[in-house]
C-alpha cells in the first residue's frame, strides 16, 4: 500500500555541540471505514454502481441484482490484502430478485468473489464499525460551517464554500476541508446539489439520518460521505470517493466511484502521520 511520505530532519545546537535527528513519516488513512461501507443492512431497489471498491455489509443484504461492481473481475483497491477482487462481502444473508442465494465458488454461485455468513468469512466484522468518537469529535472541532448552504434541513452541497476558507485547517489546500451537519431530531437531513468541476473534496459528516438527492435532479460531490445514521438515496447519486452509512436504502440509481490512487491523496480530517523510521543519536 502506498502512502504519501514526508522526509524530516531535525537540528539542535549548544554551544559547539550539535545533535541531528532525521525521520521518515508517512501520511495514512486514519482507521475510519473506507470504500463503501454499511454497518447494518443494506436494501438496493435501485442500480448501485461501484468502482475501485467492494461493498461491505455489517448486516444483510437484499437486491443483489442492482449491484454492478466496477467491470468482470475487477480489483478491491480498498482490501486487496484480504479481497484481491472486487465483491459483496456481508455478516448476513444476501437475498437477489426476492430469494436467499449464497456466495462464494464453492456454491457455484453467480457472483464467485462474495462472501456472506454461509462461507464463514469474518473478515468484514472488524471493516464496518462506525467511527470512534475521538475522530467525530477531532472532526467536529475542525469542521467549517454550511452558513447558508444548511438551510431547513436541506444541505446544498452547491453553495458550500469551492475551496477551503481562508484561515480552516492546517493542511494543503488541495485536501479540501470538513464539514458537519446534524439532522433534526426524528427527521431526515436532505443532501441536494451538485458541485462543480475542480471544486476540493469535502468531507461531510450527519449526525442522524440523511437522505441523498431530488428525482430527477442530480446530487454529486467528491471526498467522503458518513452518515451515521440511516442513508436514503432517494435521487441520482455520484459520489467520487468514500462511503460510510449506519444503514443503506438505494431507492434511486447510486454510483461510488474510488480512484485507483485514493491514499496519494489524502483527505482533510481522515490522515495520521505514522513513523516509518528514525535515525540519530
């Protein structure tokens, strides 16, 4: 896995004795679920289309028939380590035009690179939590205000700032910035809008339940997207990066799209630095 690095040296003087210390530090991904992700169940009444990523599932899964993933055997660029090729993998059942099937070759299954609770695979239990509250809260305190994109209850994801504010964040402009919004108690935060061309990723954060794009309008922005919460897609959706939701409804045709390249270009709010080595008296 490659990962953007940073060399750093260090010099400290006194008198006429010196000391040096020189490291390499790379900048990683912080432990948040990425690609698409759902930590409960997911229900496609709709095409779901996903590209560079597999879909992992916490719960069940029903409309296996709407999930297109990426083209014939595609890569995971997400897992490769545990799923070379892209594939649903799910702690439940997966159910395709209303009837359980059950994943995996053995089975002779249709989709031979899936894995759900009938081939004992585990390894999606511990790729679908939702985010620690120390990162929520790190997230919250460097989050830029919607101002007057957050109007009631509808987020416009068009009118959020095209580049980072002046004075947010401490990181390179090009990482784009945060942005966290809270729907109202026992009701739905509206995700509308699309932004434009050259616009920088956001990463957008609802507290709650959250429901994505207008019939027949479309909805688009690239980053990440964490709902924690319930997410309904109740539009056509494009969303260029990562996506985490509590559970998933697709009621309207849904595309994620994760470029090859995603850890050379890290997030606002989502990298850690991670010591490679140190060397120095």
């Amino acid at each position: 896995m490659l990962w953007p690095a940073a060399a750093v040296q260090v010099e400290g003087s006194c008198g006429d004795a010196r000391k040096g210390l020189s490291a390499v530090l790379q900048l990683r991904a912080e432990p948040v679920p990425q690609g698409l992700v759902a930590a409960g169940d997911v229900e496609l009444q709709a095409p779901l289309r996903v590209t560079g990523s597999g879909l992992y599932c916490g719960g069940c899964l029903r409309g296996r028939e709407w999930l297109e993933l990426g083209s014939l055997d595609s890569a995971d660029g997400v897992h490769a380590d545990v799923w070379p090729q892209a594939g649903l993998h799910a702690l439940g059942g997966v159910w395709s035009a209303g009837e359980e099937i059950h994943a995996g070759p053995g089975a002779g299954a249709e989709h031979p690179y899936d894995t759900d609770m009938h081939t004992g695979d585990n390894d999606v239990s511990r790729l679908v939590e939702a985010p620690g509250m120390p990162l929520l809260v790190t997230l919250r305190d460097d989050a830029v205000a919607p101002g007057a994109a957050l109007h009631d209850g509808a987020l416009d994801l068009a009118r959020l700032p095209l580049s980072r504010p002046f004075g947010s964040g401490a990181g390179p402009g090009e990482d784009g910035y945060v942005v966290v919004a809270t729907a109202a108690e026992g009701a739905e935060l509206r995700l509308t809008g699309a932004r434009p061309p050259g616009a920088c990723p956001i990463v957008l954060v609802v507290r709650g339940d959250a429901a994505m794009g207008e019939p027949g309008v479309p909805t688009a922005f690239d980053g990440a997207l964490l709902v924690l919460g319930s997410l309904r897609v109740c539009g056509p959706s494009i969303l260029g990066g990562h996506l985490f939701a509590g559970n998933l409804l697709v009621s309207a045709p849904l595309s994620v799209e994760l470029a090859s390249d995603w850890r050379m270009r890290p997030l606002a709010g989502l990298v850690s630095p991670a010591l490679v080595s140190l060397d120095g008296p």
